[in-house]
C-alpha cells in the first residue's frame, strides 16, 4: 500500500472535529479518491501502527458504526455524539461540513 495514500487518509481523519463524524466515502473525496472508500477502512483499520488518530469518527455512508467495535459508541457520546440508536449516528446532524 502507498505510504502517501495512508498518510493522507490519516491526516485528514485527524482533521475532523470533535462532536462531528465523516463517512468513508468522504474522506475518499477529500484525498481525491473518491472511489475508494474501502481502501479508506483498510487504512483505518491498521492506523494504530502509525500512531494515534480519531478514526471512531468515522463511519458507513448511512452513519452505522464499526461491527463490532463496541468502544466506538462510547467515544463519540464522551464528544456529544448523540447515537440514533444503538448502532447509528445522525449524518444530518453530526456529519463534519468540510
């Protein structure tokens, strides 16, 4: 995998403001790869090698969080995220405008 893609994923995860979510997909557009939201979540996945990065601010494009990632929730409410249910966020009202 190309270290810049993964760099530029990781930067700009770290961009997102607390309280505030983005999908995959829009972090894929923001580095200029729009069709390559999965490759996003792979990155994701294996950000703990690079450091630390706010990666539970991110979620699907319908605003579910991480299968089986149960600290997810408990992160975004300890910012003000307020879940929809137990596996949702509000993209309407949470999605980072960027």
């Amino acid at each position: 995998m190309d270290e810049q893609i993964i760099y530029q994923v990781l930067e700009t995860v770290s961009e997102i403001p607390k309280g505030k979510v983005a999908t995959y997909g829009q972090i894929a557009r923001l580095i200029g790869r729009e069709k390559n939201s999965r490759l996003v979540g792979k990155i994701l996945s294996m950000s703990s090698y690079y450091g630390k990065y706010p990666c539970h601010r991110v979620v699907n494009h319908a605003g579910r969080l991480v299968p089986g990632w149960d600290e997810q929730a408990q992160l975004l409410e300890n910012e003000g995220v307020v879940l929809k249910d137990e596996y949702h966020v509000d993209l309407k009202k949470y999605q980072w405008k960027c």
